[in-house]
C-alpha cells in the first residue's frame, strides 16, 4: 500500500538498484488488498483500491501456497529463489526475511534501502 501513495520515486529507485527487475506481488498479497478494500476504514481501504489498481496495471501476479498467513506465503514463495527480493514495509516480515537469510526491499527515510 506504501508503494501506492508514493509510487512516483520508488519504482524508479528499485529499477536502479537492481536493474533488471521485474515486479510481481503474490496471490495472497492481492487478496489481502482486496479484503482491505472493502474495509468501513475509508482512508484504508482507497488506498488499498489504489494499490489494486497499481498491482493490476504495473504488476505480474503469482501463485503461492493457499495455506498458511500471508508471511508464511511470502516467504514460501522466496525460498529457493535468489533472485526474488521481498519489498515490505513490516518490522516483523523483515526479521523472519532475515532470519531466513532472503532479500527484502524497504524504505527508511523515504529511501530504498535493500535488507
């Protein structure tokens, strides 16, 4: 949802970073966006639309496992992948990236920063 408000320079940042890239968001990420969407939040829930909207025209969506949170999801999909990075935003998503010893994008400051 971050990357929805401030799409204008973060896409631009990563694709220097880690030229070539190509984005995609997983399955469970997209479902996740969809329940937000309907949330009584109305701040949430647009920018959850806007999210929708961004992954659909911008964005590949894959399959992941259908158990298990979205974190476990995530980081199923990651493994055995060197060359997928995790853009994320949540502390704890991090730490078991970490823990795992798999890549992640994130922000501090406003600025990519890779993890």
């Amino acid at each position: 949802m971050t990357l929805a408000e401030k799409s204008s320079h973060i896409i631009d940042d990563i694709i220097r970073l880690l030229d070539p890239v190509s984005f995609v968001v997983p399955d469970c990420v997209v479902e996740e966006l969809s329940r937000l969407s309907s949330s009584k939040h109305v701040k949430k829930s647009k920018i959850a639309l806007l999210a929708l909207k961004f992954v659909h025209e911008k964005m590949r969506v894959v399959e992941t496992l259908k158990a298990g949170s979205v974190d476990d999801r995530i980081i199923s999909y990651a493994r055995g992948r060197p060359e997928v990075w995790i853009a994320t935003m949540d502390r704890r998503l991090r730490g078991r990236l970490f823990r795992e010893k798999l890549k992640c994008v994130t922000l501090s400051n406003d600025k990519v920063v890779l993890c």
